[in-house]
C-alpha cells in the first residue's frame, strides 16, 4: 500500500464521507417522497402532462407529509404534557 | 469502571429506546398520511387534522394490542416447548 | 483512550448487548405486525375508538398470522414425508 | 487444513441455503395471510386452511416459474454479449 | 498526496451518483412496469411501450417536483430555527 | 484460533465467498420478482391450479419486466444523445 494521508488531508477527507453521507440520506429520502407522492397523486395512465389535479396533487405532497410530522409530534407533546411522562 | 460501564449500558439503552420511537413515529406519519391526507392542498384542512389525531390515538392503540397479543404468545410458546 | 474494560465486565457487556439485539428483533417483529394488521383490520377513516369487527380483528390478527405460520410449516414437513426431501 | 477448509464451505452454504428458505417462507406466509385470512377469528377455519394449504403449493410453483424465466433469460443475455 | 486525495473524492462521489441514478431507475422500473404492463403478454405491445415512455418523463417529472419541494423546505426550516 | 489458511486456500474461499454472493444476490432478485409477478398475476382465490390467464401472466412476467427495463434505458439513451449529457 502507498503511504497514509497526512493528519491534514485525513480530516478534509472525514468531512466529505460526513457530507457525502447526508447527501445519501436525503436522497433516499427524495426517493421515499417521490415513491409516496406518486401514488397517492398519479392514478391515471401516464399521459404526455400530468393532469391538473395531478400535479397539484404532486406540487402539495412534500409539503403536506412534512406538516403532518410536525402535526404528530405537536399532539404526542400536548399529550405528555396532559398526562405526565409516557415514557 | 462501573460508572463507565453503567454509561455504555445508558446510552446503548437510550439509543435503542430513540430508534424504536423513531421506528413507530416513521410508520404512523405514513399510515395516517396515506388514510387522512388523500388529496394534498395547499395545507391541512381541519378534518385532515380531526383524521390525523384520531389516528395517531388508533394506531398506538394498535400497536399496543400487536404488542400484547405477539409477547403473550411467544411467552406461551416458550413455556410448551 | 482509557483502560480497557476488566473480563467480567466485558462478558457482562456482551451479554447485555446480545440481550438489546434480541430486544430489537422483537420491536422489529411487532412493528412489521401492527403495520401488516392495521392494513387489514382498519379500513374505515380513523375514528375515536375502533369500530367493533376492527377490535376483533385486531385482537386475532397476531394470533392467526402466527397460526399461519405454524400451518405452512407442518404442510411442508408432511409433504416432504410424503415425497422425501425436497431440499 | 483441508477438513477445516471443507468445513468452513459447508458452513457458509448451509448458512445461504437456510437464509433463502427462510425468506421463501417468510413471503410465502405474508401473501397467504393476506390472500386467506381476510377476517382473522378466533381460530383458523378449515376453509382458510384450505385456502392456505393451495396458496402455498401454488407460491411454490410461481417461484419455480419465476426462477426458470429468470435463469433462463440472464444466461441468454451472457451469450449474446 | 493531491492527486490521490482528489482520486479518491472522485471515485467516492461517482460511486453515490450512480446509486442514486441505479436507485431512480429502478423506483422507475417499478412503478412504470406496474401501470403500464398489466398483463405480461408474450412481448411489450406498442401501446405498452408508448406508456412506458409516457411513464419514464412523468416519473423523471414527478421526481424533480419533490426533489425541489424538499430542498426548498428544509433550506426554509434551518433559516428558521 | 487455529493456524491461519495458507495463500492459495485463502484465495480458493475469497472466490467461494465471492460466487455465493452472486447467488445471493440472484437469490434476491427472484424473491423480488416472485412477490411482484404473483401480485399482479393471482387475482383469484387459490385453487388446486392457476388459471390459464394466471399460468400465461406468469410464464411472460419476468421477461416483459427485464424488456421494460431495457426499454427504459434505450429511450434514456436516445433521450441523452438528442439533448446532450444530462448527468
């Protein structure tokens, strides 16, 4: 094997397999989404256009998923904080 | 040592606690986004967020009775066998 | 770093780590069984409590599932007595 | 060293051997649950044990079909290329 | 020492480009197969190959959709908190 | 431990190793292809045999599969060569 990488380039090197890491985690998120999204928005025989409502559907899907996380999260917090610890 | 031994056991427990929670809030944001929020606008209706609380409350429900039912059957299994 | 863990200590530690993945393979079983039982039993909008035929398939759903299971298996061992091994 | 060396082969292929018939059965019980116990009970009935006993051989049999096709297709494809 | 740094960089990144790239054409596969191909014949009729294609620039459309959707929220979120 | 394998038992395992993850992977690929092909194929309740439109959708599934996904990436090829590199 060739000689190790200095101190130097072994950090600049973490740090891009780090970056590089959460580029792969969104991306499989995107992947997710995108999976999710066209099924509940695409139902007909694809078509040279989406439909209206298609892409309507499509252009909310993200954003309406992410609200209703925060959604869940919200009504799990006022819960515990009515009932004490869940644990 | 048994402090440093009593932290590794904490903080492996506290992890496996975090993705179990993480696994069950993964799996209702799905389950209820697919029965509640049939056709995405441009934010959540009331009803949508009626639907979502209620099925977050079944869900953990039926997560509980799957937790219940599936410990008591392989309690049971053991001791036959 | 700091000292190494004693032996007793590493065995007590292997251990409770054999023990947390066996913990993890039973949530892994349970959500993978309430995901699946949900998408049979829970048809309907969600309402505040479950509707009397969903409690009841609920309350079975594991148990037949498992039942499932145990029935595939037997079939498979009566017919490899019937025809040999299948391997 | 031979003997150990045959050892650790037979290990690793009887390990594959189980994994794949574990996760045959693992999909075959999951499609035939989904296709037989529509309504789960308080036990199974026989017609769901009939039903399931058919689902498994034809499972089964798709696997087989499926596998030959795609056996049969990869290795075409080797040939032309 | 440069050069290998950057070789390594590269190769690292065309190794996760082309996951992606092998992951979207396989969601693509999926999806396009399951709405176009509804009853594998003995070869893809030209109404099924019009409605892969249709299907490969809607999926590839759909894809970018969210792509921005979800950069666009989260790059909002962090600015927030 | 034992005394380690000499060099050419090691290199005769690694190749071992190597052709059961092919099949391992080829392994993958079938359950894949099964669970797909018997979703779209067996509509029906089980019975003592498939139907013929069941045995014909089987018998032609994998291969119209593997034709879709040639078919997808010829029209991303001709896609690129009008359009130049989309990377």
């Amino acid at each position: 094997m060739a000689d190790k990488f200095d101190d130097a380039t072994q950090k600049e090197l973490a740090n891009f397999v780090e970056a590089e890491q959460a580029q792969a985690r969104l991306h499989s998120s995107i992947h997710m989404l995108t999976s999710m999204c066209w099924d509940k928005c695409v139902t007909g025989t694809p078509s040279t256009r989406f439909s209206r409502s298609e892409e309507g559907c499509l252009a909310n899907c993200v954003d309406r998923f992410l609200d209703t996380s925060l959604f869940m999260v919200k009504k799990i917090e006022e819960q515990r904080a009515q009932h004490g610890q869940l644990s | 040592m048994a402090a440093r031994k009593d932290a590794v056991i904490k903080s492996i427990r506290s992890e496996m606690a975090l993705a179990n929670a993480q696994e069950l809030m993964n799996k209702t944001n799905e389950k209820c986004f697919a029965k509640c929020v049939t056709k995405p606008s441009t934010s959540l209706s009331g009803s949508e967020e009626t639907c979502l609380a209620r099925c977050l409350d079944r869900y953990m429900e039926a997560f509980n009775i799957v937790s219940r039912s599936y410990i008591s059957r392989i309690s049971k299994e053991r001791l036959e066998h």
